[in-house]
C-alpha cells in the first residue's frame, strides 16, 4: 500500500472525492422537490410599421383591421420545476399579457410537449387568457402571437396566481440546459482526466509498452470528448430549434 502516499494518487484520491460531492448536489438537486414555471421568449418582432411620412398615404389590413404597428412573438411557458402543476393549482389563470393599449390580431398555439397537450384559451384585447391545465415537469406550450401596437414594442409578461409558485420567471430554456451541461461536462472531464492519471500510473507499475499506454490514452481522451459533445447536445438542439421557428414563422408570416 505505499504507493498510495504518491502524490499522484493522492491527487486521484482528492479529484474523485471532488466529483462525488459535485454529483451528489446534483443529484439532490434534481430529487428536492421544487415547483416553478418559467417563460422563454423565443422571438419577438415588429412586421408592419407605417412612418409619419406615409401615415395617411398607405394603409395596412389585416382581416379587415387597419395596423399600423405590428409585433410578431413567440412564446414558450414550461413546467421548470419538477412537480406537475395541476389544474387545481391556478388561483388565477395563466395570463400571457402585452400590456395596455394593445390588440391581439392572431393567436396560434405552434407546439406543445406533450403532444396531446391541448390548452383552451380565450383573447381579450391585448391579453391571452389561458384555461387552468395541467403541466408535468418540462411539459411546455408555445404560443405565437401577432400584436397590434401604438408605436414603441410592447412588452411581454406571463402572469398567473398558483399554489407554490412565488412568481412566474423569464428564463430561457437553453440557458437552463446549458449550466446542466457545464456540470455535466466537468463531471466527464473530472473523471476522464483521473483516468488519464491512473493509466499513466499503471502502465508504468506494469511496464506496458508505449504503443499500449498511446492507445490507452487516446481511447480516454476520445471518450473524454464524445461525453462532453452528448452533454452539450441539450443546449445544441434547443437553438437549433428557436432558429427554425424564427426562419419559419417570421418567414411565413412576412410573405403573407
């Protein structure tokens, strides 16, 4: 057991207690109970606008409504906690609201996780109304909705009363993703780099020959780096999916 007193493995023996108090807060983490629900604000837009010079001169319908300022969003809410929020759990309805002296022109639900999550909601004015509904952990809707304003943007905001719930957070959900991912990633380099340290050490207590000990060593590094690519792969697919809603949507809607 002297080699034990190595330094070196004395530096194994502290990294490996490092990464096991690391994935134990994460673990707990996601095991405490924590009831949140959060907006994403995928895009936000104008797509008509009139300047003074043209006010009077050229006029913009839109089924039949005069506009002239326009604003395209595209909102996600989601389930960020992990306990289901439950119809009996709305005091108040979720209300996604453009403030005052706005009109809501068209409201089209683009997705919902799961599938056959199918939320009822009324439109009044510059508001949307939604009916209560039940949302699992990471369950989430998104909402496309075109705008009528008076001049400046109109802003944006979620409200709702729900047990449990302090406030209702704009978080985008890719940067949720991304500090799991961090952690993630650290725990794969953490371990991959002790691994690298105990081969280093065993193939110079076992006389392994340098092509062997090459190989061992690459084949860490390239599982050192296929783990922190899957970690990452979360964060990749989330803004790979708010570009296709903004090439698709803001595309669509501009032709029409």
């Amino acid at each position: 057991m002297h080699f034990l007193r190595d330094p070196i493995w004395q530096f194994v023996g502290a990294l490996l207690a490092l990464i096991a108090v690391l994935f134990s807060v994460y673990a707990y983490s996601r095991q405490r109970k924590r009831k949140a629900l959060s907006y994403d604000l995928l895009t936000y837009t104008k797509m008509v606008t009139i300047g003074e010079k043209l006010r009077g001169k050229v006029q913009v319908l839109y089924d039949g409504i005069p506009v002239e300022n326009a604003y395209l969003g595209i909102v996600r809410v989601y389930n960020s906690g992990n306990v289901p929020i439950t119809p009996s759990d709305f005091i108040e309805p979720l209300v996604l609201s453009f403030g005052e002296q706005t009109e809501t022109l068209g409201v089209e639900i683009l997705d919902t996780e799961p599938r056959d999550l199918n939320p009822a909601f009324d439109v009044d004015a510059g508001h949307i109304e939604f009916a209560p509904l039940l949302l699992n952990p990471e369950d989430s809707l998104i909402v496309k909705a075109l705008v009528k304003g008076t001049g400046s943007q109109p802003s944006i905001s979620v409200q709702s009363r729900i047990v449990g719930i302090h406030n209702i957070t704009k978080r985008p959900l890719y940067m949720r993703l991304y500090w799991r991912s961090v952690l993630l990633a650290f725990l794969v380099s953490a371990g991959g780099i002790g691994l690298e340290v105990i081969g280093g050490q065993l193939a110079g207590i076992f006389s392994l020959a340098l092509l062997s000990m090459i190989l061992v060593q690459a084949l860490i590094m390239i599982v050192i780096i296929l783990g922190m690519m899957i970690a990452f792969t979360p964060v990749s697919q989330e803004r790979a999916r708010i570009r296709i809603y903004e090439k698709r949507y803001l595309a669509n809607h501009s032709s029409e």
